[in-house]
C-alpha cells in the first residue's frame, strides 16, 4: 500500500504532497489543491492511504482509498 501525505511548511505558506514520506512530489499554495491533487494520485494508485498533517505533523485525518 503506498501511503502519501499532505502537510504545511514551516510557515506554513505552502502544502507539500508526498509519497511515501520522501521528497515532496508537489509544493501547493492553497490546503484544499494540495488535498485534491492528494486524492486523485491515491486514487490512480489504489489500494494506497492518505495522511493529513497539521502544522505540528501530526495526522489529523486518514483516507483509504
């Protein structure tokens, strides 16, 4: 199962989506593109989990997809 996460950077100015918790694949501007972006690569790659992370890195909410 690959796993992907989205979360903040430092100051959280931008959103980072990442696969498997190694570089970033994509840096987004806005929280809700860089879920939807998120979503749609886990989707494709199903079975695969999604992570949302807060500013402290801790997960917030979990997807399955």
């Amino acid at each position: 199962m690959k796993k992907y996460s989205v979360a903040p950077n430092v100051d959280v100015t931008g959103w980072f989506v990442k696969l498997e918790d190694v570089a970033p694949e994509e840096v987004y501007d806005a929280k809700d593109d860089a879920i939807a972006a998120a979503e749609k690569m886990a989707k494709e790659n199903s079975p695969s989990l999604l992570e949302i992370l807060d500013k402290h890195h801790n997960v917030i909410e979990e997807k399955r997809y």
